[in-house]
C-alpha cells in the first residue's frame, strides 16, 4: 500500500514538473514573440526618416533618368547624323562605281578598237609585202631591164616606175596612219585606266570612310541600347521606392490613429489656421500637379515667409517631423474625438512631440519646405484617420 501510494506521489510530482516546465516554455516563447513584435514598431519618427531615404533615393533615381534620357537624346542625335553622313557616303560610293563601270567599259571598248586596228595594221602590212614581193618577182623574172625593154617609150618607162614607187608610198603611209591610229587608242586607254585607278582609290576611301561611320553607328546603337537597359531598371527601382513609401505612408497613417485619443481636447470646433490669409491656391481633391493628374488632400493657403500658424483647436502634438521631401516640415496634431489635423511646409516649428497645445496657439511658420513651389500652408484634416475636405470642418474667412 504504502509503495503504491509512492508510485503515485511520484507520478503527481512528475506531472507537476512536467506542467511547469511546460509552462515556463510558453512564456518564453511568448515573451520573446511578444518583444520581437514590439521590436518590430517603429515610431513615426523612424517611419518618417525611412520616407525621406527612399524619397532620397527616388529623387536619386529621377536624376539618373533626366541624365540618361540628355544622354540617350544625345546618342539618337549622333546617330541621326551619321545616318546622315553614311547616306551621303553611300551615295557618293554608288555614284563612283558608275564612273567606274563607264570607265571600265570605255577601256573594254578601246581595247576592242585596238584589237581591230592591230588586225588592220597587220592585214595591210600583209598585203603590202604580197605587193613588194610581186613587183620584185616582176622586176627580177626577166632582169632589172625588164621595165625599160617593155616600155613602149621612155615616157612609159618612167610612168611604170612613178607608179611602183607612188603604190609603196601609199601602202606604206596607210600602214603609218593605223599604227597612228593604234598609238593614239592605246594612249586613249591608258588614260582610262588611270582614270579607272584614280576613281578606284577615291572609292575606296569612300568604302573606308562607310565602314569608320557603321562601326560609330553601331557604338552609338549599343550604348544607347545600354542606357535604355538603366533607364528600365531606374525606372523599376523608382516604382519599388513609391512602393515602399506607400506602405510607409499607411504605417504612419496607422500609427497616428492609434495615438489619437478618443476623448476631446478642445470644443471640436475647428478655427481657421492663418486668420490674416484667406484666400487658397489649390482645393482638396483631384487636381494637374507638374502636368499630372494629382489627388490633394488637403488645401493650400499662400501667406509670407514666416507667417504664424495657428492650431485649429486645442489638442495634443504627435507627430513633429522636419522632412526634406513630400510635407517638409510639418506638425501633427490630434484634437481627440478621432479628428486630427496636419501643418505643412513650415520653415520654422515652435512645439515639440506630446505638447499639450491650445486652439490658436502657434504651432509653426508659413514655409516651402519639401515638395513645394513656393510658401503656402497646405492644411489637413483627417477624421477617424481618413482625409477629409478641411472645408467641411473649418470656414474660409469672407
């Protein structure tokens, strides 16, 4: 009995053991899960800086596409030019090798000229020794006396041998004037030939030239090709950053609704927030902004440099941030009852984080600080974290 009653006081410790390991293991788990949560919260503050970097670093992008795109303009025109010069290249190149084909044709036909007079020259000079020869056998058959016994007189024997000599003369004077001829071709042909080197060399450079130009073309093709390849990527890096700034955005926008406060601080009547400016430049809503359709969410009050800003109603400082890009310097400011309202472009802030403030307090001075074209306030309110026509909730002074 009592050895049972052992066994069971152990297996009861052993249990208790068990479950109070077990127990210190889940709060561990859930202690360390529950700290890297809260170690995963950034403050506004922090949520801000990460905007500003990768505004910075869109801004960075931006300036790397309008040098790329000087670049690429400049690359388009340089190829527009040697396009130019190739063209007029070419086209000189196919106006040479006309010259030549014509020069090379005239040179076929002089060679052809030649070849007839030579074939002349030579039939002359063939039937020109048939002659010479058949007047010496004729002189010769009967003896050198053979002309003057068979001349009917001394007058016919001297005709018959003016004859002969005057028949030599002529062969011999034709023979001359095909050699001329034929000296006269051949000089003709070699100054088409010359000519044909000449236009050969000029074409030739001309074909150097082409080939200099493509080989240009083709660089200025591939680096353009190349800057098309970074402009795409800077492209795509400047729609990952506006991606991540739009989650920044929306944890920003969620962190202010959690550190808004559910009770009112002031009357819930909101004041006008420069009471000596009342005219505005720009509305809430959908509007062109450096030629793009744009979402306002807020309006824009144009005042001096340095003018006071003055809280819409009393209410307490969440958020104080001095930003280089987007809002600039601006204050945010919840009111209670879900109504919160934003200060922005500031060139100077006058509160800080968590200050109790009161309706008309100054909070800051009228600036152009971050994405502005010159000093203006641009107020918003927001209702249970969402953008809200200030219009609504404040009046415009008449």
């Amino acid at each position: 009995m009592r050895s049972y009653l052992r066994r069971n006081r152990l297996k009861i410790l052993a249990t208790g053991l068990a479950v109070c390991m077990l127990s210190l293991v889940l709060l561990g788990v859930f202690s360390t899960t529950a700290a890297a949560v809260e170690g995963d919260d950034k403050s506004i503050e922090e949520l801000e800086q990460d905007k500003k970097e990768l505004n910075d670093k869109i801004k960075a992008a931006e300036q790397n596409l309008k040098s790329i795109s000087a670049q690429k303009s400049a690359e388009q025109n340089k190829q527009q030019q040697l396009e130019g010069e190739i063209g007029a290249v070419q086209e000189q190149i196919g106006l040479y090798m006309d010259k030549i084909d014509l020069v090379t044709n005239a040179i076929a036909q002089k060679e052809v000229e030649i070849d007839q007079k030579l074939e002349e020259i030579a039939l002359s000079e063939e039937q020109f020794a048939r002659r010479v020869r058949a007047m010496y056998i004729s002189n010769t058959s009967n003896s050198t006396l053979n002309t003057i016994l068979t001349a009917k007189s001394f007058a016919d024997m001297l005709n018959q041998t003016e004859i002969l000599r005057r028949v030599s003369e002529s062969d011999q004077q034709m023979i001359s004037d095909l050699n001329q001829q034929k000296k006269e071709l051949m000089e003709l042909k070699t100054g088409l030939e010359e000519e044909q080197e000449d236009l050969s060399s000029t074409k030739a450079s001309f074909d150097q030239q082409n080939q200099q130009l493509s080989v240009l073309l083709a660089q200025s093709e591939a680096a353009e090709s190349e800057l098309l390849q970074q402009e795409k990527q800077y492209m795509l890096n400047k729609e990952k950053y506006a991606k991540e700034i739009k989650a920044i955005e929306q944890e920003i926008e969620r962190v202010i609704a959690a550190n808004a406060g559910a009770d009112a601080y002031g009357d819930g009547v909101l004041k006008w927030p420069l009471p000596n400016n009342k005219k505005i430049s720009s509305y809430f809503g959908w509007r062109v902004l450096y030629g793009r359709q744009d979402y306002h969410t807020g309006i824009d009050i144009p005042a001096s440099m340095g003018t006071s800003i003055q809280a819409a109603d009393a209410g307490k400082v969440i958020l104080v941030q001095k930003s280089g890009t987007g809002y600039g310097w601006h204050v945010v400011v919840d009111h209670g009852g879900g109504i919160v309202t934003l200060y922005a472009h500031a060139s100077a802030i006058y509160v800080n984080t968590n200050q109790m403030v009161k309706k008309g307090q100054s909070l800051a001075g009228v600036g152009s600080t971050g994405n502005s074209t010159g000093n203006h306030l641009h107020f918003e309110v927001r209702v249970n974290n969402k953008q809200i026509n200030p219009l609504n909730y404040v009046k415009q002074p008449a």
